[in-house]
C-alpha cells in the first residue's frame, strides 16, 4: 500500500531534475523568481498529474475491490447454500433413518439384517427381546457370537446359501428364546443389492408358528377324535342291529308260539326264555357300560389295592360255574401285592377275563392267575388250557376300527366281543397295556400290566 506515495516522489524528482537540466540549457538568464514561479507552476502540474493518475488507479483499485467483495459475497452466499443443502439432505436421511427404524419396530415379528459378511447392522424391539439383548449389543456381532452354536450353524449355512443364489429363502426351523423355551419359526429373508449391483447384505423377518403348530396338531386330534367317534357310533349301530336282533328274535318267536299254542309251553321253553334274557341283560350291561366309557362318563379313581382280596371276590364269583363245567379255577394268589389302580375298572378286567377263559375251556382244563414283579408295574397273567385261538382272531382284538367278532363257547355260550374292548379301555386308563399269547388247541393267555401301589 506504501509503493505509489513513493512512485509519486520519484516521478517528481525526477521531472524536477529534468526542468533544471533544461533551464540551465535553454536560459540560463532567467532570474530566480521567474524560476521559482515557473518551478511551482511546473511542479504543481506535475503534482497535479501524478495525483490524477494516483487517484485514478484507487478508482481502479476500488473498483477490482468492490467486485471482488461481490464475487467472495457470492461465493459465500454459494457455498452457505449448500452447505444448507447438505445440512438439509442429512436432516432428511436421518429423519429417513428414523422412520424407518420406527416403522422396522412397530412390525410384531423380529426383523434383522447384516451385512454382505454376516454382521448384524440393525434389528427392531421384537428381535432384541428374541435374543434378550439390547441393540448396542447385536450390531456388529456375527451369528456365531449371539446364538447356540447348533443353531448358528444352521443360520450361517443358510445364509452363504443366500448370499450365493440371491433373491428370497423361507425355510421353516427352530429356535431357542431368551426365556429357554423353544419355538416353531419361519425366517422369510432375502438380499439387497449396493448400487454397483455387488451384494449388499440381506434382511429377514422370523414368524413364530408354534401357536400355529399347536392348532394344527389340536385340528389333527380333533379329527382323529372325531374319526374314533363316528367308530364308536358305527360299531354302536351295528352291535345292536346284529347282536339285540338275534336274541329278541329268538324270544318273540317263543312268546308267538306260546300265545298260539299255549300247551306246548314247557320247561325245556321256560329254560331257553330265561337264558335268552339273561344273556340279552349281560350283553346290555355290557354295551351300556362301553357307551359310558367312550363318552367319558365313567370316573376314573385310583387308589392302592389288595390284590389277592380282588381275586378272592372274582373266584368266589365264578367258583360255580367253573364246577359245573368241570374246570379247575386256580386263581387266589397266596402271596398279596398292591397295585394303584380304579378298583371297579379292576374288578370288571378279572370279570370278563376269567368268563372268557372259562368260556373257552373243557371239561378238565384250567383257569389261573399269577403275578410277576416288573419294576414299577406288575404283570398279572390269566391263562387256560382251553381251545386256544389262530393269529388272525388275536390280531383283532381290543380293535374299534373291527367289528367284535364273538364266538360261541365250548358249551355254546354266547358272547358280544365287547368284554376284551372294555378290559382294554380300562387298562388303558390305568396306565398298563395288555395283550394275549395264544396257540390253537393249546390254550390263551391274557396278561395285562398295573403300576405297583
């Protein structure tokens, strides 16, 4: 700023020295106030001219100053304006970012996603609360690190197979919570791309389908339920077309032959009348108390029981029958053991047992009972040395799906096939199972389990 006073001096100096030079050579006579005159009024234009230009070149120089300060207005102006822009773009992503974070967390199902090496990136609430840990802790850990290693592998596996094909992947699993229990899920995830087209990541949503699954397994044993009830029904209908027919055929044949001959009623008939209505009652008893138990109206009440007492009764029951046959009963157990179990189911398994091994016996066959301890159950065995039975009958017995097939005794006693349903119903529900052994001409043996008592 200091080099034009400077220039000014100079240039005067200079033009000074220059008119003395010339006055000295053009006249030399002049006097000295005509010198010192034409000194002023020669400086004076000189001044006058250095100013000029002096003047001139700060006009200039403000000029160049003036339009820079615009240009450096502008430029600020400019670059607050995108600085603003920017400002206002990051205020815009991150009010994106949120929403959309916001928007991943309302969704009822754990959302995650990781990027293209497997690292988590971000999850919703529903996730942190599936794996029991806050976002700060999932973001940037593998699966390996948040998950049993079990499972991981799966996940992992999963996941390469993804990234390798791209595009969607639904596949059902199971998972783990943070609460212990275990789930029936769905994990619906796919990849998304960078925009270079390279893969970016993936993103997935687990839907949990145990409710789901529990339904479908409730849908499953309701129908199964309702199958066995249509069985039931069917086998019902036709137990009392087939089996209720026949005797109450039988006995309005007899009454219409004695309301027309009235003198033909004999003992021999009064005999046939009272063996038809006693075996109609038991297979009534015995149908009855079938239907009950399908319907789940016989109680079930378990209690500790005696059973050489049990035994005893049952023996005391058919004692005669088996006599007049000429069976051996063997039945009363020396040594008692105790069983748990619903004592008048117990007492109707040894009723329909012991009538149908003495059903099936001759004169001079047995029928026994005997006992062997099985760690917590005993195994009760009846067994005769009567008929025996082929594997095709054994094979369907205690079966709803068949129609009871019922054979008559060795004296022709009749039966219904509904005894061996019931024995088994009632094991059932006391926690055994039974079963038979039998060879044709060599004899049966029904045995069936009880928990000790």
């Amino acid at each position: 700023m200091y080099r034009y006073p400077l220039f000014i001096v100079l240039i005067t100096f200079v033009l000074m020295s220059l008119y003395e030079w010339a006055k000295e050579r053009i006249n030399p006579e002049i006097t000295i106030w005509e010198s010192h005159i034409i000194t002023i009024i020669f400086s004076s234009l000189v001044a006058g001219i250095v100013a000029y230009l002096f003047f001139r070149k700060q006009e200039v120089l403000s000029e160049e100053l003036r339009l820079s300060l615009e240009y450096q207005h502008a430029v600020n102006q400019q670059i607050q304006k995108e600085v603003a822009a920017k400002e206002s773009l990051k205020s815009a992503e991150s009010n994106q970012l949120q929403f959309l974070q916001i928007l991943i967390d309302a969704i009822p199902a754990p959302v995650f996603y990781k990027d293209a090496q497997g690292i988590y990136t971000g999850c919703n609430h529903e996730f942190e609360a599936f794996l029991g840990k806050s976002r700060e802790q999932i973001v940037g850990k593998n699966v390996y690190e948040l998950s049993p290693s079990d499972l991981a592998q799966v996940y992992h596996e999963k996941d390469l197979e993804l990234m390798r094909d791209r595009g969607k992947q639904c596949y059902e699993s199971s998972v783990v919570y943070e609460d212990g229990t275990t789930h029936d899920v769905i994990f619906n995830k796919a990849t998304y791309l960078t925009p270079d087209g390279d893969i970016g990541g993936l993103i997935g949503v687990i839907l949990d389908i145990t409710e789901r699954k529990k339904l479908e397994s409730s849908v499953a044993q309701s129908t199964l339920e309702l199958k066995k009830a249509n069985v039931i029904k069917d086998k019902f209908f036709s137990i009392i077309a087939h089996d209720l027919r026949g005797p109450m055929g039988s006995l309005t044949t007899l009454f219409n032959n004695v309301i027309s001959s009235p003198k033909d009623f004999t003992e021999e008939t009064l005999e046939a009348v009272r063996i038809t209505t006693s075996n109609t009652g038991k297979f009534l008893e015995q149908l009855l108390t079938w239907a009950r138990n399908q319907k789940g109206e016989i109680s079930y009440n378990p209690q500790t029981i005696e059973l050489g007492g049990v035994l005893a009764e049952i023996d005391n029951l058919f004692s005669a029958q088996a006599k007049s046959k000429g069976v051996s009963l063997n039945i009363n157990l020396g040594d008692s053991c105790l069983v748990f179990a619903d004592l008048d189911m117990l007492k109707t398994i040894f009723r329909n047992l012991i009538s149908n091994a003495l059903k099936f016996t001759r004169s001079g066959d047995s029928v026994s009972a005997s006992v062997k301890d099985d760690d917590d159950h005993y195994i009760i065995r009846i067994s005769d040395t009567g008929i025996g039975m082929n594997q095709e009958t054994q094979q369907s017995l205690f079966r709803l799906d068949v129609k009871p097939q019922s054979f008559p005794g060795t004296q022709n006693e009749p039966g219904t096939g509904l005894g061996l349903i019931l024995c088994s119903d009632f094991v059932a529900k006391n926690e055994g199972s039974i079963g038979v052994e039998s060879e044709q001409g060599e004899g049966t043996t029904f045995w069936f389990t009880l928990p000790k008592g």
